[in-house]
C-alpha cells in the first residue's frame, strides 16, 4: 500500500466530492426539477465553464492512461489520437453552430429529439436514442478502467467483489452528487481536473526526459525494444505500409464520431450562446497538444523500463497501468498521489456527463415518447436521475463482471455504432434529401456489415477470436462473398467502411422512394431556423423562457 499517494489521493478526491455538492447551488435557476436545468445546467455556461466542460469531456481518464499506453505496446499507431483531434475541431465547427441553434429554438436536449422534429419520425428518433445509450455505456465502463489502473497501483485493488470496494465507493458518491447537481457538478469539478492534468503532464514531458537522458535516448530505446521484442509488423516506432490506412481511416472516423456520442453535444448544448462554441472550437485544440505530449509518455515508460501490473483475474499483464506505475517509480510519492488523483478526478468527470447524457436521451426519447407522453418537466427531471443512477452502476458491473480488455474492445465497437447516426444527426442540418426510411435501412445496413466486419477480427494477445479490435485486414473485407481485396494485408477502420455502406444504401433507398414519390415524413424544422444568430429573437425568447 502506499500510503502517501493514498491519503494525497483521496484528500483530493474529498475536495471535489464537496465541490459536486456545492455545484447545486452554483448558478441555479428557480428550480432543478426541470432537464433543461439538471441535464444541461440552464443552458447558460459561458466561455471558460464550457471550455473546461467539453475538454473534461472529451479528454478523458481512459485518454490518459490508454493513449500512452498503445504508444507503449504498439508505438506509432498510437499517435493517431493527436490528428484526429487536431482535425475534428473544423470539421464539427459550423455542424455544431447549427445543432445549437436549432436546438436553442425548440427545447431540444439530445440528439435524437433533433431528429424527431427534423423528419416527424419516431422510428429513427429511437433508433439513434437506443444507438447513443449503447456506445455510451461501454465508453462510462472504460473511465472506471482508468480510474481502477490507479487503485491498482496505489495497492487498493484486490480480486472479487471487495477487490473493487474502492470502485463502488468512489462511484456511488459520484452518483449522490449528480443526482443533486445534475450538469453543474461535472462542469465544476473540470476545472479542478483539467488544473491538476495540465500541472501533471507539463511536469511529466520536462522532468522525466531530463531524468532519463533526453527524447533522442527515449526514442532510440523504444526503437531498440520495438524492432528486438515485437511479434506484430505492424508495430513500431513508424508506421508501415499495412497500417497507414488504417491510421488516417481510424483518425477521420473518429473525428467524424466523436460530436455524435450524445454526451459530446450535452456539453455544447449547455453553452449560451453562438460565440461560446465558436471561442471553444478555437480554444480546445489546446487539450490536443496535451494529448501529443501526453502519448509521447508511451516512449518514455519504455525508456524507464517500466513494466505493466499483471491483472490476477486473467493473469495478463494490464497495459492500462504503465502511466500510473511509471508516475509511482519516477516521481515523489507526494506528486504521484497528484497525478493519480488527476487521472482518478478524470474518470469521475466524464462518467457524470455520460450518465446525464445517456439519461436524457432515455427520458426525452423513450420514456416519455413512449409511456409517458403527459410528463411534467418535474417528472421528467426524475425520471433522467434515476436513469443516471441505472447507467453509473451499469457501469460498475461491466468492470466487475466482465474482463476491462472486453470493456476496451466494446469501446471500438461504440466508435463503429454511434458513426452510424451520422447522416440523420449530421448530414440532415445541411439537407433533408434522403428519405427517412433510407436513412432507418442505411443504419441497419451499416450496423449489420460494422458488426459482421468486426467479428471476424481477432485478437491473439487477448486469446479471441472474434471482435478483437477495429483494424480489418482488407482481405478480410467481403461483399456478399466476394473479396475485392484478397490476399491484402493493409489494414483498414472498420466504422469507416461500415459509413460507406450506410450511406451508399441510404442513398439508393431514398433515390427508389423518391422516384416513386413516397412522402418523406414530416418537417418541423424550417431551413430558416438552422441559420438562427445571437440576434434572432426566438433565440432571446428561449433563453429567457
């Protein structure tokens, strides 16, 4: 056990819990029994509130310890992280301009009551409300990865039920504050954790290669360790021919994803007004050079010798626990219960987001969609708590449960599922060409090839044979029995090929239906409304209201 990185740990884990509590009182409206105000704090956070919500968001514990943690065990493809963020920030710019605009007008909270006002149909709100509390859930279970990969190297985890003890403890206080705070207490405890990460990774990238003889002898020991040890072509400390379509598919595509998980748009959506978002897609490429320097810590736990816990449930080694165990073996036992509690805090401010995003879309969407039409906002506001609860916990039984290496896999699986909401979510602010029901046999035909696609992929470190990962082998790509690939050994993302599909049916569907002049729903949402600005009046009239 070790005591200094645990009492420094939790005495920081006490002052956030005291912050979460504090935050239902913090810019409260008349009242939190309304989902405008639990689930999205009064839709009035400004410039610095949202900057630290989205980037605690986005940026999370599982990004600090499994980030690093490729680029220790398979090198360069790791570092497809830092383009992908570094191109998201345009692409989702004017998109989310026009998500908030819209949704500003109508009340919307989630994405998927913009699709049921958008084309009049219950059937495809529920298909993306269903798809976004799918991907979400594994993506809640992956920040309990990281925050167990501390307790594990603190000494607190154990095996069985009491194993997780400090797991269950830490995330039903998560669960008491949320439930109080709703939105609030994640947006203030951001600010908290994104200070201690920045303090954490900034000391990291200028002490640790001073102590260990500079980058140019970190990289030159990963190259060694790579090219003397590594079973796999693929990787190393550059990337090859078989792996860099896989790295710029894997990059877009999970740029193109990451705005559509609902938990992305719930920190956007609680903004205030149209220039927030724009000051923040400008700021929060800040979080990706953190990023950058945060993956090169891969090569410096290589450098440091460092050497993953080995998980005695499986009896492999946990990869996930490299950055905590080379913070405790290079760093005071002081600033390693900081960094620890930093990424611990990590994993607490995202999970809330999520359950509160993954609870609107079960309260909006289904909820009162389908049983109970007549809810008041009160009982609306009830019902999304208690769905928090449901979905946190949920969540602690995946890690207890089922091996985290399946949570991780799960995860890439979430990327492939939410990509395919991306012409209903996104396409359609620019268009209502296609159909509706083109756009319902797109999403299945995407769901059904992503998920075929990534059964056959295995993963022999982990002993599977099936949904291993997101990387195809191209000869492995099939077109109803046919291999247009065969014998290729480039690698390719999955959800990137599965949109391709979504979006080739949708196209032909709707092109049939439209020829036959099949009427397309009902649209709710005039094109004058997407372009709404700080000046339109409607704007002023919801926000009051």
């Amino acid at each position: 056990m070790q005591w200094t990185e645990l009492i420094i740990f939790a005495l920081l884990f006490v002052v956030v819990t005291v912050l979460g509590f504090v935050a239902a009182r913090w810019q409260r409206g008349s009242t939190l029994d309304h989902l405008d105000e639990w689930g999205l704090g009064g839709r009035k956070f400004g410039s610095w509130i949202t900057w630290f919500l989205v980037g605690g968001d986005l940026y999370t514990a599982y990004t600090f310890v499994a980030v690093p943690a490729l680029v220790f065990s398979a090198g360069a493809t790791g570092f497809f992280a830092l383009p992908y963020t570094v191109i998201l920030y345009p692409i989702v710019f004017l998109p989310l301009l026009r998500m908030w605009s819209v949704s500003r007008v109508h009340g919307y909270v989630t994405p998927a009551d913009y699709v049921r006002g958008r084309y009049g149909s219950q059937l495809l709100a529920l298909l993306v409300a269903v798809t976004g509390i799918v991907a979400t859930m594994p993506y809640i279970a992956l920040q309990l990865v990281g925050l167990e990969a501390v307790l594990r190297t603190i000494g607190l985890n154990g095996s069985g039920i009491l194993g997780h003890l400090p797991l269950l403890i830490a995330f039903i206080v998560l669960a008491v504050y949320t439930y109080q705070s709703g939105l609030r207490a994640p947006a203030l405890i951001a600010f908290v954790k994104d200070i201690l990460i920045y303090i954490v990774i900034l000391v990291a990238v200028f002490y640790l290669p001073a102590k260990l003889g500079g980058w140019g002898h970190i990289v030159d020991t990963a190259k060694a360790k790579f090219d003397a040890t590594t079973t796999n072509p693929n990787d190393g400390i550059l990337l090859n021919s078989n792996n860099q379509l896989q790295y710029a598919t894997l990059a877009l595509g999970s740029a193109l994803a990451l705005f559509l998980y609902p938990h992305s748009l719930t920190g956007a959506l609680a903004s205030r007004g149209r220039n927030v978002i724009k000051r923040n897609m400008v700021a929060l490429p800040a979080y990706s050079l953190l990023l950058g320097l945060l993956a090169l810590l891969g090569f410096v736990a290589i450098s440091a010798a460092a050497k993953p816990i080995v998980n005695q449930a499986t009896g492999r080694a946990d990869s996930n626990t490299i950055i905590p165990v080379l913070f405790d073996q290079q760093f005071p036992s002081w600033f390693a219960g900081i960094a620890f509690a930093a990424i611990g805090i990590g994993a607490l401010v995202p999970a809330a987001i999520m359950s509160i995003a993954a609870a609107n879309l079960w309260t909006r969407n289904i909820y009162k969609e389908f049983f109970r039409r007549d809810a008041s906002p009160a009982q609306e506001a009830k019902q999304a708590k208690l769905a928090s609860l449901v979905v946190k916990f949920g969540a602690v039984l995946f890690i207890i449960l089922i091996d985290p290496q399946f949570s991780i896999d799960l995860q890439l699986i979430g990327g492939v599922i939410i990509l395919q909401t991306l012409p209903a979510v996104a396409i359609s602010l620019y268009t209502r060409w296609f159909h509706v029901w083109g756009l319902v046999a797109g999403w299945v035909a995407g769901m059904a090839w992503g998920f075929a696609m990534l059964y056959v992929i295995p993963n022999p470190a982990a002993n599977k044979a099936h949904f291993g990962g997101s990387a195809l082998a191209l000869d492995k790509l099939s077109l109803f029995g046919w291999h247009p690939f065969s014998g290729s050994t480039v690698q390719i993302y999955v959800g990137f090929v599965a949109l391709i599909g979504n979006l080739v049916v949708a196209a032909v569907v709707t092109w049939i239906l439209r020829a036959r002049k099949v009427p397309n729903g009902l649209d709710k949402t005039q094109n004058s409304d997407y372009h709404a600005d700080e000046g339109d009046p409607r704007l002023k009239e919801v926000a009051v209201h």
